[in-house]
C-alpha cells in the first residue's frame, strides 16, 4: 500500500507501450485511442476496484490532460482520463471537474462526429451531477449540462429521454430566459415523436403567449377586423 509515483515520461511510455503491444488502438471514427478489445477495456476497468490503484488511475488521468493541454497531439489523453475518472467512485472525484470534463470531451466528440460518444459523456456528467444530491447548486454548470443532454438526446431521436430532462429543467429553472431552450425542444420533440405539425403550431403558439407575444390559437372575424383597423392607422 501506499501512494504511487509515477514521472509524466514514465506514464507515456506505458501508454506508447500499449500501443505497439496492440492493448490501444487509434479510431478513425472516434478521432481518439480506443481499447482494442472489450476484454482489454474490463481488465482495465477492473483495477479500480482496490483504494492504491484507484489513486493511480486518478495520477494517470491527470497527467494525460496535463499532456492534453500542453500539446494538440495529445488531444486523445482527454477521452482516456474521463473514461478512468467516470468509473471511479464518486468519493474519489470532485464532482463539479469532472462534470467541466465530461462537458468539455463531449464537444470534442461532436465536432469529430461520434455524437454516440457525446451523449454517453454527457449523461455520465448529468449522472455525476444528479448524484451529488445538490444539482442545482452550480446553477450555470447545470442548467449547460442538462441543455446539452437536451440537444444529444434530441438529435439521436431519444425523445422520451430528453423529456424527461426538459421537465426537470422546466421545474427547476429560475426565469423564462433559462426555459426557452426547454420549451423550443419540448416541442421539437413532440413533433418527433408524432409528426403532427397542426398541434406543434398551436403548441408553439402557446409558448410564444407565455414571453408576451399575443397570437391566437384561431382566426375570427374580430380577430381580422382589429388587424385591418391597425393596418389603416
């Protein structure tokens, strides 16, 4: 027992190491390293059921954003070290970094094209947050987490999921300002999932009413009349 020390040199050759040894490969699809095998990647995992190696893999993890940071080669050291930090235990981890990383890994992934990778980093970061027992706490960090956890699981078609986040945000939210993007894909998705575009305008409509905007759900003749006596006015 006790802690381990390892030099940042140490750590890369290890990593170089497992990838001339075939334990790392390169995605092309992903942008970033990858384990080979499933069977590799739960070997891996499974270290961090003993306390000293739990420590290890949060100095390993650190070292590969530092390495991350320092140089644009790197940027793969990213998806590794939130991988390792998302299996650890939350006692182990400062919750809101790791929220911070899984946000930040995520864009990488989307502007590579794994939106499958984002949605997974994404809800791991919602599941860190909503654990801590305070989700609310960091007010902007959360309201930007479950925004984007709105927007993965829209764009992937999960629509049943990202209602559920959008209520919670709904409730939770402290102004109409931080609602609107709720609201905007609690409709797209009602639309998603039924594809009736007659309820989705009126459903539209009454989110326009509740930020001031006076439009009505039906033209009548009093309707017409008041809009041609302002058209001559």
């Amino acid at each position: 027992h006790g802690e381990f020390q390892f030099e940042e040199n140490d750590v890369r050759d290890l990593l170089r190491e497992a990838q001339e040894e075939a334990m790392l490969m390169f995605s092309k699809a992903g942008g970033c390293h990858i384990f080979a095998h499933d069977r590799i990647r739960q070997a891996a995992l499974e270290i961090a059921a003993d306390e000293d190696q739990d420590e290890l893999l949060l100095h390993i993890s650190r070292v590969l954003q530092d390495f991350a940071t320092r140089s644009p080669e790197m940027e793969w050291g990213l998806y590794v070290a939130v991988d390792l930090l998302n299996c650890l235990p939350p006692d182990k981890t400062n919750c809101v970094d790791l929220i911070e990383l899984n946000l930040k890994v995520s864009k990488i992934a989307r502007s590579r094209g794994s939106v499958g990778k984002e949605n997974e980093l994404l809800h791991k970061g919602l599941t860190c947050l909503e654990s801590s027992g305070v989700p609310w706490e960091q007010y902007s960090l959360s309201l930007e987490i479950y925004n984007a956890v709105i927007v993965s699981d829209y764009s992937l078609g999960l629509f049943a999921d990202a209602k559920l986040v959008i209520d919670k945000v709904l409730t939770n939210t402290k102004s109409l300002d931080d609602k609107l993007h709720s609201y905007l894909h609690q409709l797209l998705c009602e639309i998603g999932e039924t594809s009736n575009y007659s309820q989705g305008v009126i459903n539209g409509v009454k989110i326009l009413n509740r930020y001031g905007f006076d439009i009505p759900t039906s033209i009548s003749s009093t309707c017409i009349s008041r809009e041609s006596m302002k058209l001559k006015i």
